[in-house]
C-alpha cells in the first residue's frame, strides 16, 4: 500500500484506501467509472491525506501532494488519478458545508500556486473550456462525501477530493469508438447504481453548453438546486474575470471529450 502512497500515511489513512478500493472493485455492485476500478486494478491510482478539513494550516499538504503527483503521473499510464482524503471527524456535515470547504479548499490550492496558468485555459468559469488548473496542469476535480446518500457514486464515508488531469481524457473523444463505448458502459452502470438519474450537469469538455465546475461538486438529488448554478465561487488568484470572447482557450476543433470518474 506504502507505493501507492504520496507523502506520509496517517494512522486513519489505510482504513479509507481499503474502503474505496473494496468499493471500487466490488463485485455485487459494480462501480460505474469502469477507468476508477480498472486504475485499481492496475495499481495507477496514487492517495494522499490532509489532517483537517477545517484548519487551512494543514492545506497546504494537499499541494505539496498535487506536485509529487503531477511530477510522474503520466508515467502510470491513462487510467490514473490522485485521490486525497481529509482526515474524518467523527460527524456529517450539510450539503452546504461541505461544498463550501470544497471550493475553499480549491481556492487555497490556486491562491498558493507558485505555477502560471496554463495558457490554452481560459479564466473565465463561465467559458465552456474552462478547468481547475494547478501546477500548470489543467485536472478534472471530483468531490465525495459523506451527506451525499441517494447519489451513491458521490458518496463515500470520508471526504475526498479525486484529481484528474486533463490528460487522461486525451484519447477518449466523444467521437472515437472507444469513448462512445465507455460513455455508454458508464451511464448504464451509473443507472444502476444511483438512486437518482444522472445529474443534467454532467457533459463534455468544451460543450458550449457544458460547464465543468458545476461537475465538480454534484447536488445528491437531480431535482435539488444547484446552489452556485449561476455564478462559480472559484476566483482567479489575480481577480481577472477573461470573458469567452477574449480568452484564448482551446482549439474549438479539439474532440469533446466523454466524462469518466467525472461521471461518477
């Protein structure tokens, strides 16, 4: 377990990674994101740990953490991802309170980013290019816990945050046979395993009408509103707001391409 690990293992932290990965690779009720539990198989996936959900001081490990992984992640191949839980606190939260400490969280990671932003990402949250970006490295970002109940594939005993960089998504377009096939695998499976239908914020990259911060932190049932749906509280470390038109994004003739973990 010690190699899968970035940083020190806490003395709560083997409990959680064996928790997930008995999710993970269960048998009786299999998990939707067919890349999580083949990345389990193939031991790509790497964890690390955060002693506090509350104290900012112990945050700034999660980006010591997001270094080491970005160093060498794309030498564990396609299927990887960086998964880092907060130490439990015995209690659950609201919905609310763990989606504030998740855009927190994320707000400490930029604003303490020694890293530029990457070019080809625009600023703007509202531009459908638009990804969380640290250490130059545009990721995915997907948060679990434990008020989430109905969205089962969301839910998780500890708090978590997963990391995926963009990189991973590189050769599962929406138009490709592979990532038509794994769209389809993983909403079929995700219809089975929620209780909910699948969140309408779910789409793909670069969708004029997809935003992908509002994938980020999913609400536990499809009729609950979304509660930043018109504005994301993530801030540029610089306060610039680019708008669509003038930020340089990506090439609007890239792939779209289909969520995986994100689906989850």
């Amino acid at each position: 377990m010690a190699e899968n690990v970035i940083g020190e293992i806490p003395e709560w932290g083997p409990e959680c990674i064996r928790d997930l990965q008995e999710t993970l690779l269960s048998s009786t009720s299999p998990f939707p994101c067919t890349f999580a539990v083949s990345g389990t198989k193939r031991d790509s996936l790497r964890f690390g740990f955060v002693e506090s959900l509350d104290d900012r001081s112990t945050w700034d490990a999660l980006g010591d953490t997001l270094d080491a992984y970005l160093s060498g992640y794309k030498e564990l191949g396609r299927e990887t991802s960086l998964i880092v839980f907060f130490r439990p606190d015995g209690r659950t939260r609201t919905m609310e309170e763990y989606r504030a400490k998740f855009w927190s969280v994320l707000q400490h990671l930029h604003d303490t980013d020694e890293s530029p932003w990457p070019a080809e990402v625009p600023h703007d949250t509202d531009d459908p290019w638009w990804e969380f970006s640290y250490g130059d490295t545009p990721i995915f970002v997907v948060c679990n816990t434990p008020a989430h109940v109905l969205r089962r594939s969301r839910h998780s005993p500890v708090f978590f945050i997963t990391f995926q960089p963009r990189w991973v998504f590189e050769e599962l377009g929406a138009d490709t046979a592979p990532g038509a096939a794994a769209r389809r695998i993983i909403r079929k499976r995700l219809s089975r395993y929620d209780a909910v239908e699948a969140s309408e914020e779910l789409g793909s990259y670069g969708d004029p009408d997809n935003r992908e911060w509002r994938q980020y932190f999913l609400a536990d049932s499809s009729d609950a509103p979304e509660a930043e749906a018109g504005r994301c509280p993530f801030r540029s470390r610089d306060g610039e707001r680019v708008t669509a038109g003038q930020a340089t994004g990506l090439d609007s003739t890239m792939r779209l391409e289909p969520r995986t973990v994100g689906d989850v």
